[in-house]
C-alpha cells in the first residue's frame, strides 16, 4: 500500500517508532508465511475479521488490499455478505458499506 493511502495516525506511527514499526512489520511477515494460504485468501480472512470486529479502518484496508492481491470486486464483496448470518444484518451492511466505498476508490 502507497504511503498515501495510509492512515495519518499509522503513518506517524511509524515515523516516531521506527524500531517498533520495524518489529509490527516482521512479526506480520512472520505470521503471513507461518502457513498455507495465499496472499489474496489472507486478505479476505483478514477483511472478515475486520469486519467481524467493527473496525471500518481494518476492513477497507484489507478490502483493498485484497484487491491488490487480486480479489475481484465480487469476491470481496461476498465476504462482506458472508456475515450477515454469523454476525447479523447489521454488521453485514456496515461492512459492505466499508468494502463498497474501497470498490469505488478502486475503479
């Protein structure tokens, strides 16, 4: 992800915490290859946690990194779709919320 299209917040984080970012950076690289799925399923997983978890942030960034990573826009929209039973409407439609507005930037 371009640095400008990273939260301010994320960003400056990094710029005061070199060190620690550094280390955030390879524990996920760690995490990312400690198994078997690829780059664009990881994104999805990690698209469905976010919006398991109410994080609007979490979601469009791995909405869009999906993308990235080769999602179609079907795909990433049907993971927002996937929670309405297991989390109910209301989740569902915050995350499809999250995801279209990412689709849009995208197209």
């Amino acid at each position: 992800m371009s640095m400008a299209r990273l939260p301010k917040r994320y960003v400056k984080f990094f710029e005061d915490f070199p060190e620690v970012g550094k280390a955030y950076e390879a524990y996920g690289s760690a995490v990312a290859e400690a198994g078997p799925l690829d780059e664009k399923t990881r994104c999805l997983v990690k698209l469905a946690m976010s919006i398991a978890a109410r994080s609007e942030g979490g979601a469009k960034s791995h909405a869009h990194k999906a993308v990235q990573a080769g999602a179609s826009a079907q795909e990433v929209r049907h993971v927002a779709l996937l929670a309405a039973p297991t989390l109910g409407f209301p989740h569902m439609m915050a995350g499809l919320s999250w995801v279209d507005a990412v689709l849009e930037d995208e197209a």
